[in-house]
C-alpha cells in the first residue's frame, strides 16, 4: 500500500520546527500527500503548465511572490487561477512574506490549504525533505538483532533460538551498542542506505532464553544502546552443518537482497567453544578495511598467483 500522509499530519510533526501558520481554513487540511519531492512553481506561474509536478508540495519562496507581486492585478488573478487548477496537496510561503493577493481568496475556494513559514525557503527545504524522505521511505521488519560493533552495523539473522540476542548481548558487554533486538524496522534511504531501528515499544529490551525480558539501557547505562544504525552487513547464524560449504577464504562474497539494496552476508556456523563475539568483532573491522581499500583475501589471493607464477618461471630456466 503506498504511503501517504495528510497536511494535518505535516502540520502537527513539524509546525514548531519550521514555525508554521495556517493563512486559509481547515477544509483543506485532509488532503494526501503522496510524494516526498518539494517543488516550486517557477514557470507554471508564467502560464508554461506542461511539466508541472502538480503532486508535490509546493513551495513559493521570495523569487515567486516578488513576480506575483509584479503583476498587474487581472495578470496576478490569471497567474494563481491557473496554478491553483491543479491538485496541489499543500502551499507553503517561507520567509513569513505576506501571501499576494488574491492567493488566499483562491486557495479557500478550491481547498488548497497554504501555510506560512517564518524560515528562509533553504533553511525549509533542509528542514522538511528530511522528514518527507523518512516518512515515504520504502519500509520492512526484518526477525534479527542489530548491534552498532565498531560503527559497523552488524544485522544478525538465524533460525529462532540460534543465539542472535545472546552474541549481541555479549557484544554490549564488550563495548558496543545494541539498537533493535528480534523485531528491526528497515527503511531504504536514497537508492543504498538501508537504515535500521527497533520498535517504539521495544525501548531496547530484549529476550534472553532462561532469563525473561531485560532492559539493556537500564543494565549497561545509555552509552549501550542507539536508536538507529545504517545496516551494513548482514550476519547469518546458523547451527553447524557437516555438509554445509562454508566460505574459507573471502574470495566468493554473498550478498542479501534487502529492499532492493544489496548487503554483504557473512554466515557463521555455530559449533561448541566458539567464540562468536570476537568473530562478530573481526567481521565488522574486516569490512572497515574492506571500506578503506584493503580486501585481504583479494590481495593474498594476488600474492599466491604472484608467487605461482615465479615458481614457473625458476623451474624453466635452465640457465
């Protein structure tokens, strides 16, 4: 189902933030908006309507209502007429500038709702786009465990009871931050940040078999936990399996599909005295190196076929 959101929802999350008045009546205020784009009129108010981004939000910031305000005033009436004519889900007028005449008059007959703003109409984009691209960003729940290990974001996966929330919990012992446990909201930022955060009413809780429900932040302070973390690699648990093939060398890297975005899947399999925290640790610190240039699997695997192919070369020369 797509995701929508209505002027009054805009109106209440941001109306302290971006210092937002109402100027026309309320019928206006149960419109949808359905893109997170943000537009300004531009060439629509000089009569050119053939590529108008009518679904977006529209945005008149000084440069539109000095030219509405330089016409005369039969122009003007065309001018807005003609741009209120589309469905335009909301208006905002930034810098707190007073709205032309007659935009207000028009706006109320065709329940187009328009806000003023007292922010500059940069300071406005900055502050609404992000919140816009949040609340349209394509979203999923994921069953795992998201731990922040040395600023890496480590999502771990596995089978019910394999031991995710038991290697993330030694893992906040040692050091690093729990951020969502058996439930993770995923939401795609742009086309390759995959953002993760556990559930308002999780509250960084979680569940430890033979142990019950414990609060992580109460236990191990506030320096434990965050609230969200970009997913970067994927960490599969998975009980050992002799006749599994598990990667030995680094050479073959997997990947998850995650909303269209692919995620490094680094599989771990679980074997008695297996010391899965520090593997969890050495995986996160391998892929910073990875970030910064180093694959060393890659560059062995160069020195091998290096080394190979000067062996050949000694054992044919006959000199």
């Amino acid at each position: 189902m797509p995701a929508k959101l209505t002027v009054d929802e805009l109106l209440r999350a941001k109306k302290e933030s971006l210092n937002l008045e109402l100027l026309t009546d309320g019928r206006g205020l149960v419109r949808e908006i359905h893109n997170p784009d943000i537009s300004s009129p531009g060439l629509v108010l000089t009569g050119y309507t053939e590529r108008f981004p009518s679904d977006r939000v529209q945005v008149l910031g000084e440069t539109e209502v000095s030219f509405l305000e330089s016409l005369d005033e039969d122009r003007r009436r065309s001018a807005i007429e003609a741009f209120l004519s589309f469905d335009i889900p909301v208006i905002f007028i930034t810098k707190g500038q007073e709205p032309p005449e007659p935009l207000i008059e028009v706006a109320n007959q065709v329940g187009t709702p328009v806000v003023l703003s007292q922010l500059k109409t940069s300071e406005f984009y900055t502050r609404v786009k992000p919140f816009l691209e949040e609340r349209f960003a394509p979203t999923m729940t994921i069953h795992g465990s998201l731990a922040d290990v040395y600023g890496v974001g480590l999502l771990f996966m596995g089978s019910s009871g394999v031991g995710k929330s038991e290697a993330v919990l030694d893992l906040v012992e040692r050091g690093h931050r729990l951020v969502a446990d058996d439930l993770v909201i995923v939401s795609r930022r742009g086309h390759e940040v995959l953002m993760g955060k556990g559930h308002d009413l999780q509250r960084h809780h979680m569940e430890i078999r033979g142990v019950g429900i414990i609060d992580v932040q109460r236990l191990f302070g506030i320096r434990a936990i965050r609230l969200q973390k970009r997913i970067e690699v994927v960490v599969q648990l998975e009980v050992w399996d002799a006749e599994a093939a598990y990667d030995r060398t680094g050479l073959d890297p997997q990947f998850m599909d995650i909303l269209g975005v692919p995620v490094p899947r680094v599989t771990i399999p679980l074997v008695p005295g297996k010391n899965i925290t520090v593997v969890c640790e050495v995986v996160a610190m391998n892929h910073l190196l990875k970030f910064a240039g180093h694959d060393t699997a890659a560059l062995f695997n160069k020195r091998l076929q290096a080394r190979m192919g000067m062996s050949d070369y000694l054992e044919e020369d006959y000199e």
